[in-house]
C-alpha cells in the first residue's frame, strides 16, 4: 500500500483545471506576486490530501514573457506544488473568451449560437476551435512534463474536453477522470456544436466522467448514442475498445469554513452593522458572477412586480444584489453590464424616494465577512439561474441560517433545485410567479421556516466538497484497479 508499481513513489492525483488556484499579478518593481485563491476546488481538494498526494496544472492566466517562464515554473513548484502553463494573449483570448466562453458555455447552458454576431460575422469562428485545440496541446504537454507511472489524472471541465485523448495517445494505460461543473445539454441542443463529434471523442478517452446530476449524465449518454451511434449503458459508453465510466458526484461546500467565520469577532461585527442599516426592513439577497445564466434580469423585473402587486413593501424591503464581473472581454457580458444598471436605475427611481432605494447593486466582488455576513442577515437568498450546473451560492446562504432561518428561493433549472426540495422552487421566466415567491417567502411562519432550513442543513453539511472530491477519486481508484486486474489476465 501506498507504493506505486515502480515502488519509488506514492502515486500521486494531477489536477488539470484552466486556471491555476492562484492569481498572477506583476507589481510595480516588475517581480511577479502570487496570492492563493481559496475557491471551490481548493477546498474540496484538501478533502483528498490526507488520501493521496495531489499536484495541479494549470493556465497562470496571464501571459508570461518566454525569458521569464523558467524562473517561474521554479517558483510555482516549489512554493506550491504547481505546474503552469503558458499561453500567449491572442491564444488565449481566442481560447478562452472565444471557444470555451462564447461557444461551449452558453451552448451547455442552452443558449445556442446566434445566427449572427454584433459584427455580421458568423458566430462559430473556426479560428476559435484551432486556439482551443491548441491550448488543449499545451495542457497535455505540461502534464507529460510532470507524470510519473502510476499517477492519477483528474481533468476539469469544459475548457479541456480534449485533453484526456490527447494524455491517452501519449500514455496508453493512464487512468483518467473528468468532471464537468457545467450541465450537459440535451442532445437537441448539443447537437448544434460544429465540432459536436470531436469533443464527445476527447473526452471518451476518460476512464471515469462525472456530472452533478443524473440528468445530465442521461444527456450525455443519449448524445452518445445519436451522435456517434455508440452503445450506451447507465453505467457508461464504449468506444473504440474503450469503456468510459459516468457516474453522478453532486459537488457541495465546505461548510466548517463559513461556520468557524460566522463565530469570528469581525463577522459578527458586520452582522450587528448591517442590521442596524436595515433595520425595520426585510432583505433580499442575490449573489451572482454577472453572467446570464444567473438570470438577474429574471430577478429584477420579479422584484418590480413584487413593489407594484404588494404595495404593502415599498420601503420595508430591499434586494441586496452583487453582481461580480466575470469575463468583462466577451460582449454579451458587456450588454448585460449595462441591461442591468439600467434596470437597476430604472426600478429604483420608480419605487424609491429620497430615503429609500428599494434595490442595491454592488457590481464588485465583496470579501469574504461582507459575504458572511450578508448571508447571515438576509431574511431570502433568491438564485435565479436560467441553467446552472450547480449553485453553491445556494448552499452557502443555508449553511449562514442556522439561526435565523431564512427563505431560499431556487431557480428549478439549478442542478442544486435537485436536492434542495425545502427551497420555494420557480421557473425564473415566469416573472410573476417569481414576484409571488418573493412574497411567499417573505412571509413563511417560522415553525415551517426552521423545518425547511432543518432539511436544507442536513443535505448540506452532509454533501460537501470534500465528499464530493473523495467520491470522485475512490471511484477512480476502483476503476484503475479493476483495469490492472484485467491487465493481468
Ligand atoms: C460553476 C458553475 C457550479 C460570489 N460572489 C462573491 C463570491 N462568490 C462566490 C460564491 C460561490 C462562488 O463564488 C460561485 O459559485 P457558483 O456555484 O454559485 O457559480 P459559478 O461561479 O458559476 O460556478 C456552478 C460550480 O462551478 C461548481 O461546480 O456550482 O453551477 O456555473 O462560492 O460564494 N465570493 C466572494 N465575494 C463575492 O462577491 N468572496
């Protein structure tokens, strides 16, 4: 136990995400500064640590002079276990702002491409496709700089649908996961995709591909099936001698962190501050990257119905809303920038006064106690997604409400409205059952309030991160054993 086949070293899990969990910044000196984010996969991953020992690729996301990559190559792996890779400007704006965020992203979220885009041009650029191949090469390249017999390899995502065929043309006998963090569409949808068939194959070269729920697992299934006419079952798809495994790993929250900050001196302080703000009014909360799946808009013009059916709540309600701005190159994040500034002027000078604006956009990130603490006074959280492949935001509020029991209101097209059935579900684009639900949520009695969050609680701090990720990787550990079982014989 714990020696590889080779006997030198343990085996170790490589972790291929786009981005590395760190952000590269040159200060004025021009020396190059790395701060550790904290984000989702950080955390789930230190879930895994005490199981076995994990490395991780990926994109610096900036670019990086040739003269300057070894030294920071060094830096990364010494410092934090981090293997880079490097990709000029113009690759990845046209990787990443073009394939991944402009074709693959709104097409998974079933918004398919435009007949045309703002510039006439057709939409699907082929140039786009080459960069993300490209980029998909680089990927593999780095991995093969720091795989050793016997590692385990876990790629995330819809950025590197290619690379786990591109790992298994160098290394025949690696043993590959994959993890999708977006849905998987119907294959009516998927359909659409030019390259439809060339991403479904990159990642067949998986060993094991997981989603969140079982209907996008069933997605992509049946996709495999009408797309390339493969046999598939429950369990999986062959293709080419080649049996992928799917299974369903419904990711989560690492829930300790937000209830050891909720006991902190600084959070309660901004507790006790925002009450007094609000005081004498009921807070809605919205927490959103601004992206359109997040459906803010949906959310807006619901809470304008809510002020103009329930005039009862002019001045005794407002929606808090932070929109953090995310992929600010690609130009249908542009128009929702300014849809919902505008909105937000538009509402607030209808039903505001000079003491009262009935919404507040942040359109900034706020740090982690502001969040904190937002969660914790607001008496709704409303998630509002028009697709969305899970919703932690949706988590986090419940785990803040231990106390106070507050509402969540739950777009049903969250694959977090799977297992959250005590949320008050919608259609986000029935405006007015929205509004309603705004309404019906501000207005549960707090026995039903304490039942429902008593539910919501136990399915979240029980299906956390770290379940999610030690899942992932004792089934992708089964699965390398039969394999070599089979070898065997
Ligand atoms: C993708 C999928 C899937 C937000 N604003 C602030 C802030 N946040 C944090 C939240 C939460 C995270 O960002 C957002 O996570 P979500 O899951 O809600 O959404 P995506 O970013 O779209 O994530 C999604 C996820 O991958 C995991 O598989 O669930 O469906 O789309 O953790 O807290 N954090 C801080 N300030 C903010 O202003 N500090």
């Amino acid at each position: 136990e714990g020696l590889s086949q080779h006997g030198a070293t343990s085996p170790r899990l490589i972790v291929v995400s786009n981005r590395l969990p760190v952000t590269v910044r040159k200060d004025e000196s021009g020396e190059w500064n790395f701060r550790v984010s904290s984000g989702g996969l950080v955390s789930a991953l230190a879930g895994v640590k005490n199981k076995i020992p994990f490395v991780w690729v990926g994109w610096t996301g900036v670019e990086v002079a040739t003269s300057e990559q070894d030294e920071m190559s060094r830096r990364f792996q010494e410092e934090m276990n981090c293997y880079p890779v490097y990709l000029s400007a113009a690759d990845a704006n046209l990787y990443y702002n073009g394939f991944c965020n402009e074709v693959l992203w709104p097409l998974f979220h079933y918004v398919p491409l435009p007949i045309v885009s703002s510039d006439g041009e057709r939409k699907f650029d082929f140039k786009y496709w080459d960069a993300y191949s490209k980029a998909n090469h680089r990927f593999a390249e780095a991995v093969m700089q720091v795989y050793e017999p016997g590692d385990l390899v876990w790629v995330q995502d819809y950025h590197l649908m290619l690379l786990p065929s591109l790992l298994r043309k160098r290394i025949r006998d690696v043993t590959i996961g994959f993890f999708l963090h977006t849905p998987f569409p119907s294959s009516e949808v998927y359909r659409i995709l030019p390259v439809r068939s060339k991403v479904l194959q990159g990642v067949l070269a998986a060993d094991l591909i997981g989603f969140h729920t079982y209907d996008y697992a069933r997605h992509f299934l049946s996709v495999c099936t009408r797309i390339l006419g493969l046999d598939a079952s429950p369990k999986g798809v062959t293709y080419k001698d080649h049996f992928a495994n799917v299974g369903i790993f419904p990711i989560g929250i690492d829930p300790n962190a937000w209830i050891k900050a909720l006991r902190s001196p600084s959070v309660k302080e901004r507790i006790l501050e925002l009450e007094e703000k609000f005081r004498g009014k009921k807070v809605l909360l919205g927490v959103d990257r601004l992206d359109y799946i997040k459906g803010v808009p949906h959310k807006l013009m619901a809470f304008r119905n809510l002020l103009s059916n329930h005039p009862e709540w002019k001045e005794r309600v407002v929606l808090v809303q932070i929109g953090v701005p995310s992929r600010t190159e690609v130009d249908e994040y542009k128009k929702l920038i300014s849809q919902t500034n505008e909105l937000v002027g538009r509402i607030n000078a209808q039903y505001g006064s000079v003491e009262y604006a009935p919404i507040v956009f942040i359109n900034q990130s706020v740090n982690f106690d502001d969040l904190c603490a937002l969660y914790t006074v607001a008496d709704v959280a409303v998630v509002t997604s028009i697709r969305d492949g899970m919703n932690l935001v949706s988590y986090e509020y419940v785990v803040c409400q231990q106390e106070r029991h507050g509402v969540l209101v739950l777009s049903e097209f969250a694959g977090s409205a799977q297992s959250l059935s005590s949320a008050i579900r919608v259609n986000p684009w029935n405006t007015e059952e929205l509004a309603n639900a705004m309404h019906e949520a501000l207005t549960v009695p707090e026995r039903e309030r304490a039942l429902k969050h008593w539910k919501l609680y136990h399915y979240v701090t029980k299906h956390t991160a770290a379940f999610w990720a030690r899942s992932f990787v004792s089934e992708l550990q089964q699965i390398e054993r039969l394999m070599k079982m089979q070898d065997v014989h």
